[in-house]
C-alpha cells in the first residue's frame, strides 16, 4: 500500500501548524514555507497523477482497517485530475497574495491558505461521504478565516452571509447522510453504490429523498440558482487571493456531483431517473443566463467577475447534466478552464483595484500600469465569454457538440450561444470603460498617481494566462485524457471492487505481517 | 417513543427554519443552533431506536445498539459547536463595525461604498 495517496492531505496539514507555531511573527519565512509546501504538492499530485493515469486506481486504507468499517482515500483518474489542479492553481495565487502583500494585511494567511489546501484535497480524495462531509468542514473553516482576512465591516458584514448560508448547507449535508445510513447502513461510496442497487422498486422513498438532498447540498457548493444568493457578496468582498482560491471551491460541489452520481446513484438506477433532465439541467440553464445577466447589469468588477464565475458553474452543470460519457468530458475540459478563468479574472480585479481608488465600473482617470492590466483583462475577458481563440470558445464547443443528442439541444444551444453574446457585451462595456474611457477624464491636480502593482502580481496573473493559453493549444490532448476520465467514471466496477475487496487488517490473522 | 422522537425532531427542525428566516443575526444563529440539534437527535436515531442496549460488545449482551450513528453525532457536534463560535464572532464583529444586525444585503444608502475597502 503505497502511502503518497495521503500526502496531498498530510503536508499541508503538518506546514499549517507549523507556520503558525514557528513562523508567526516572520511573514517572510512564512512565505518560503508556504511556496515550497506548495511546490512540493504540485510534484506529488503530478506523480499521482501519472499514477493513475493508466487507470490504475490506488486505494489507501486509514490505519489498515478495510473498507466500509474503515475510511478509505481513494485516487483515480478524476481525483488526482483535481487534486492537480488545485496545487497548480494554490501556486499562482499564493504567488499573487505574496507579490500584492494582502497576506501581510491580516495574521495567519498563510496557515489558513495551507488548511484550506488540506481540506479541497482530502474532499478530493476520500471515498467515504462521512468523511467528504468533514474535509468540506475543514475547507469551509479554514475559508470562514480567509474570506474574512485583514477585516473591514463590509468583509465581516459579507463573511456572516457566508458562513450562516454554509452552516445550512452543511446541516442540510447531515440530514442527508443520516437517510442516507438509515436506508443502507452505510456511508462508503462504494459500499453505498452496492447496497443502493439492491434496494427494492417499491421502497425506494427513503433513498430518493436522500439523493435530492445531497444534490441540493452539492448545489449549493456548486453556486447554483436558486442556491446562488451566498456567492455574489462572499467572492466579492473576499480579499482577491482568496476568491481566486475559492474559483476551486464551486468546483468541488461539481466534482462532489460526479463522482456521487455517477457510482452511487447511477443513471440506470431507477429510483433517481429525472433527477437530472427535469431537475439539474433546467436550473443549470438558469445559471448561466442568470450569470451572464449580471455580467452586463454589475456595476463593480469583482461583483461582475463573480457573476461570470456563477455563469461558468452553469455551463459545467449544464454539461454535467446531460450525464453522458461525451458531457462529463466536456464538463472535465470546462471545469479545467473556468477555474483558471475565474482565478485570473479575480486577480485582474485586484490589479485594477490597487491601482485606481476602486473597482467601480465608472469612468477616472488613467490608472498606473493602465496597459499591462488592460492586456491581461482582455486575454482573461475572451477567455471567460468563450471567445475564439481561447480555451473557453473550445470548451462550449465541446459542450455543445455534446449536447446535440440531448431531448433539450434547442434550449441548451439557445441559451448557450445567446448568453455568450450578453457575457461579451457585459466585458467589453467594462473594459472599454474601465481602460479606454479613462483616457478622457483628466486626472484631477496635485493628485499621486497611485502605485504600480509589484512585478509578481504581474508574474501571477500572466501564469494563469499562460496556463489557459497552453490548456487550448493541448486541448486535444486534455480532452482526450477528460474523455478516458469520463469512461472510467461510466464503469464503476473497477473502482467499487477495489475499495470493496481489498482485505484490511480485520482480514489479515495476528503476526502476519 | 418513535413518535416522540419524530415529534421533537420535527418540532426542532420547525422552530430553527422560522428562526433562520428572520434575517437578524441573532436569531438566525439560535435557528441555526436549533437545526444542529435536530439534526444531531436525527442521526442519532438513523441506526435505529432501542432502549438500555450497550453500543459496545460486552460478555452475556444480546441486543447491541448502532454505534456507528453515535460517533457521527459526535463528530457533527464538536463541528456545528465550532461554528457557532465562529459564526458568533464573526456577527458580533460586524455589528459593531456597522451597528446593523441585518444578515441580508440592505440596499446602498452612500454612494461612495467601496471606499473604506483596502
């Protein structure tokens, strides 16, 4: 049993504490620390990763005892896929929380950011619902922490929405997961997959509302209407670093919806029928005509890129619930893209932020580093409305092409194309006003022109830039790994055997090993 | 007694959505307060009800309760106990700061909100 499944999780977990306990009054030793545990994850999810990526799938049994009695850490294709994902992303934004110095505004940033980390990837990696369930309670408290970083009565006013709205959400997880045990007895993913098969046509009550449940706990995650209110305030009063940390934390709901719904409560499963094309997938179109609206209608940046990001979510669950091997790729390809997306527009609203008084969408004068800004606005603005040529035009495609199957393809294909339309109205009215009309209003006397943002926010930003750039011209390589990745998902088998039969140490007789 | 328990949860679970709809600070956390309880009383019985039955083996027990349900309830309560601290906290933070308890959006009086931002 190898024991790197784990690490993703155990390191930042020993570099939190550790950062706090040694480093506490050293914000530059803090920083080294922070980097290289980040970088060192990122080597350690590359090779799990690459481990997986044959299709092997790695189970690790906690303290040996097997599964469903024990918690068991599972990693396949799609959990390393994620878990990759977030170190690469964890990496530029802690580059651009350095560079712009916001962890320096509040204690313990760094801490925070590390147990943040622990918590996406341990909801990444365990195969046991009980235990998603507490690696989203690590995540939410580590994120209650860094949304409220370096303080203010708006940040605190917002943070309250935040953290009331997912005190509900996690108790709705609970009533969830407490059906969930009293229909099957058991809260293994695997295990669960087994049991929710053999339940008979007729008592299938119990477990259809737990299903529904754990969706909408899952949506609410996810930022889907009607479950939406919390994100629009929370990302946009959050300080900038951790909005585009939290571009991951919507993706975990998607991730979480997946991987339930394609083992547990999969598409043959009787008792679940249409909770995806009557329920999932109309909502989903809502969410993203409702995002790109706010997109055009927002009168601030951050609130306009939160409402992409809510856009964005639409557009994966919309792909997701088509619930074909072609939509999860789709979806995966999507997921990649928006998270990057979504992290460097965040950025870029911060950029402009220091750089001008506010991020109001209002004509003032020229702000310093007006052109580099600019630049990074529009590569990120096309990226997000899915212009050609980058990755987001390639996604849509994807999942349109998708879609063409399904019993909706006009609504989809309507209000896909149409929304994209509003989205690129939306960014082209804020960039042409925050950057060019600017050029007309004088800059009134005896005013300091405020300063350039430092040389790494720069670096930051044009890293995800970079990586959006490098995620179209592979495209076909990606999709092709999304495509293996979403088969893997449709035969679930190898993965329930896995963690099913793999003997612990209940099976194993004393002084064997 | 499942009609008790059923009763109280229910009752508890009532009592807690009403509470949380008020959109005041401080009875949307008592609601919240009241949701985690009834949801800990609801795992609780997820493992099935029986009175006097020991979770854990014993010599010369027959009936045994689930065990499984009561370390979860543990667990969902140190969890819900630590966010209510948190919750509190920050609440109290942003009352003070802008003397309002609201927990929804009020709508813009100033127009010059975002200046105190850093």
């Amino acid at each position: 049993m190898s024991h790197w499944i784990a690490a993703p999780i155990i390191l930042p977990a020993f570099v939190a504490p550790f950062i706090v306990l040694s480093a506490r009054y050293h914000i530059g030793i803090q920083r080294v620390l922070s980097v290289f545990g980040v970088l060192a994850l990122i080597v350690i999810a590359a090779s799990l990763a690459l481990d997986a990526s044959d299709g092997t799938i790695t189970l690790y049994q906690m303290g040996d005892w097997a599964a469903p009695f024990g918690i068991v850490l599972v990693g396949d294709k799609l959990s390393t896929m994620m878990v990759l994902l977030t170190a690469v992303l964890a990496l530029f934004v802690l580059l651009y929380a350095i560079g712009s110095g916001w962890d320096n505004r509040g204690w313990h940033f760094h801490a925070l950011f590390q147990f943040q980390l622990m918590g996406i990837m341990g909801a990444f990696l365990t195969g046991d619902l009980f235990n998603l369930f507490v690696f989203f309670e690590v995540l939410l408290i580590a994120s209650y922490g860094l949304m409220i970083h370096a303080g203010g009565t708006k940040r605190l006013k917002a943070g309250v929405q935040y953290v009331l709205f997912n005190l509900i959400g996690s108790t709705l997880f609970l009533f969830a997961l407490g059906s969930i045990y009293a229909e099957t007895g058991t809260l293994n993913m695997a295990d669960l997959a087994n049991r929710v098969a053999l339940i008979g046509a007729d008592e299938t009550v119990g477990i259809r509302v737990a299903a529904v449940l754990l969706l909408m706990v899952f949506a609410i995650k996810a930022a889907l209407v009607p479950l939406h209110f919390w994100l629009p305030s929370s990302y946009a009063e959050a300080p900038a670093p951790v909005a585009a940390l939290f571009a991951i934390m919507t993706k975990v709901g998607a991730y979480a919806i997946i991987r339930v719904y394609t083992m547990i409560f999969s598409p043959q499963l009787e008792a679940t029928a249409g909770l995806f094309d009557v329920w999932l997938l109309p909502a989903a179109l809502v969410s993203l005509a409702l995002g790109m609206l706010g997109v055009l209608a927002a009168k601030k940046l951050d609130r306009l890129v939160a409402f992409a990001v809510i856009g964005s979510m639409g557009m994966v669950m919309i792909s997701i619930a088509l619930f074909t091997p072609a939509g999860i790729a789709a979806a995966l390809y999507y997921i990649v893209h928006s998270t990057f997306a979504g992290a460097a527009l965040f950025l870029i609203s911060d950029l402009v932020r220091s750089s001008r008084a506010n991020v109001d969408l209002t004509a003032q004068p020229v702000m310093s580093g007006n052109a580099l800004t600019a630049g990074l606005f529009f590569v990120g603005a096309i990226a997000m409305a899915g212009l050609p040529p980058l990755s987001g035009f390639l996604g849509k495609l994807l999942i349109l092409d998708a879609a063409y199957d399904s019993d909706l393809m006009v609504w989809i294909w309507v209000v896909v194309l149409s929304s994209s339309l509003v989205s690129i109205l939306g960014f082209a009215r804020a960039g042409s006003i925050l950057f060019w009309k600017a050029h007309s209003v004088p800059a009134p006397d005896g005013t300091e022109p405020m300063p350039s943002p430092s040389p790494l926010s720069y670096v930051a930003v044009g890293g995800l830039i970079t990586l959006l750039a490098a995620h179209t011209v592979f495209a076909g390589q990606v999709h092709g790994y999304t495509s293996t990745i979403a088969a893997q998902l449709f035969t679930p088998e190898p993965y329930i055997s896995t963690v099913v039969e793999t003997p612990g140490k209940l099976s194993t007789p004393k002084g064997d090993h | 007694m499942e009609l008790l328990v059923a009763t109280a949860i229910g009752i508890l679970t009532a009592g807690g959505l009403y509470l949380v709809l008020r959109l005041r600070t401080f009875p949307v956390i008592l609601g919240m307060s009241l949701l985690t309880y009834a949801v800990n009383v609801f795992l609780f019985t997820t493992g099935r009800l029986s009175v006097g039955a020991p979770p854990i083996l014993r010599d010369g027990v027959e009936v045994y309760t689930d065990p499984l349900p009561q370390a979860l309830v543990l667990t969902a309560i140190v969890i819900s106990f630590g966010m209510t601290a948190v919750v509190v906290m920050i609440g109290l933070g942003a009352f003070l700061g802008s003397d309002d308890d609201h927990v929804d959006d009020q709508p813009e009086t100033d127009q010059s909100t975002s200046e105190g931002q850093s």
